[in-house]
C-alpha cells in the first residue's frame, strides 16, 4: 500500500513525458503544394494534447499527495521521485510550449528563417526556475505546512497548458492573438520564473483553520473556475491563476509569520 503513491507520481512522469512528445511532434513547417514555398503553423492538434497530458499530469500530482496523506506513506524517496516527475511536466514541458509559441511569432515575419536559436532561448528558463524551485522546497518542507513560499510549479504548469487550447479555441476575447506577441511571452516567461522563487507565500488547497475564514480564497477560485468556464473557456485558467496570485498577497489569518530562517 505505502508504494500506491509513488505509482501515482511515476504516472505524472508518464504523462509529462507523453506531453513533451506531442509537444515536440507539432509540425513547425509545411510546404505548398507547389513545392517551391514554405509558410510557419504551429501545429496546434498535437499541442492541444500535449496540455491535456500536462493536466493528466497534474490530476496525479494531486492525487498522489491525497493517497500519501490517506495512507500515511511519507518517504524521503518520494519527496525526492515527486520533484523529478514536477520539474519534467510542469517545468520541461511547459517550456517546450513556450518555446513553439516563440518560434512560432518570429517565424511569421520576414527573414524568419535566419532567426538565431538563442532567441528561444528564454523558454527554458521555466524549467531552471522550476528546478530551483523545487529544490528551495525540499529544503524548507517544515516551513511550509500552512502555505507555499514562491508560486507552486504545478500551478506555473497548469496555466502554460491552458495557453494552447486557449489559441486552438479562441474565445470571443480574441487572445488567441496574444500569443503571436513575442514580446509579451518574454514577459510572462520573466514574471511566471520571478513568481517561482518569490518571497510571496501562496495558500494551500487545504488550509490549516476551519470555517469560512480559512476556506473564503479557494472558495473565490471554486467560484471563478466553475462560473466562468461557460463563458470563458479556457481562459477561465488565467483569471483564476491571476486571483491566486492577488488573494495570496492579502493577509490572512490562517497564514503564521515567516520563520527567522527564511
């Protein structure tokens, strides 16, 4: 029974790695029918499922934390094997999203073809973060029973995964068009790996109170999950990833003070 976790966490690897091979077999060139002209796509069917591995990824996560508590199997193997399988879906694979995305808007303009590798570059650095992040973590798991010190890299994962079903089914927002902005995916590359290993303290799913007063800010992101998914679609991901961010930065009393040694 004590190994039921640890099969739940090799299966967030599984489908993280499942998730970085679609990624990777999205088309980035196709060529006319004349044979003689090329134009960029970014292969969107198999980015789409790309995502839906990470989320697959993601539900495991979950899950084998909720089997660990349950059954009371806690092991320094896996708290090690759940940071490796973490940093391959929600770190690797998100940045070979953000690297198609990427090559994608610098391949619709001019001399796209001569546009040199190190510009695509900065995709990566989620996956750097996400290592550091990790590793912060596991060094101060004891400091962080009632909250997250820095942006969860399942989180930072999640709402990467939601960018390609947000460009394959655009919404009425029209922001599909933003990711064909180079410029705002080096942003939020840059904020998502500074939200990573910030000083912020992000609530838990599960609060350390009870009562209303512990539970009002998951309930807010229930709400907005629920509520604007019928309206919003997918980007439903990003506002309520945009309210976690907010409702952490308020004080709240089921959050004790930072130790000295942080």
């Amino acid at each position: 029974m004590k190994h039921i976790p640890n099969l739940c966490t090799l299966a967030n690897l599984l489908f993280g790695c499942i998730a970085i091979t679609f990624i990777l077999d999205a088309p980035a060139i196709l060529q006319t029918t004349t044979g003689d002209e090329y134009y960029p796509v970014l292969g969107l069917p198999q980015l789409y499922w790309g995502s839906l591995f990470i989320g697959l990824a993601a539900l495991m996560d979950v899950l084998d934390g909720f089997l660990a508590r349950s059954l009371q199997a806690f092991s320094p193997i896996g708290k090690d094997l759940d940071s490796l399988a973490d940093i391959v879906s929600f770190g690797v694979a998100p940045s070979m999203i953000m690297y198609k995305f990427l090559w994608f808007s610098y391949m619709k303009e001019p001399g796209a073809m001569s546009t040199p590798l190190l510009v695509l570059a900065p995709a990566f650095l989620l996956a750097c973060f996400a290592a550091l992040r990790l590793a912060k973590f596991n060094q101060t798991t004891e400091q962080q029973k009632h909250f997250f010190i820095g942006m969860p890299v399942p989180a930072i994962g999640i709402l990467v995964a939601s960018f390609p079903l947000m460009y394959w089914l655009p919404s009425a927002f029209n922001l599909d068009l933003l990711f064909e902005n180079r410029w705002l995916i080096y942003a939020v590359i840059g904020l998502l790996c500074y939200l990573m290993v910030s000083p912020i303290r992000f609530f838990k799913w599960m609060p350390a109170g009870k009562g209303i007063s512990a539970w009002w800010p998951q309930l807010i992101i229930a709400i907005i999950l629920i509520f604007g998914a019928p309206f919003m679609g997918f980007a439903v991901v990003p506002v309520a990833f945009l309210a976690y961010v907010l409702l952490s930065l308020m004080p709240k009393k089921n959050l004790e003070p930072l130790s000295a040694e942080l």
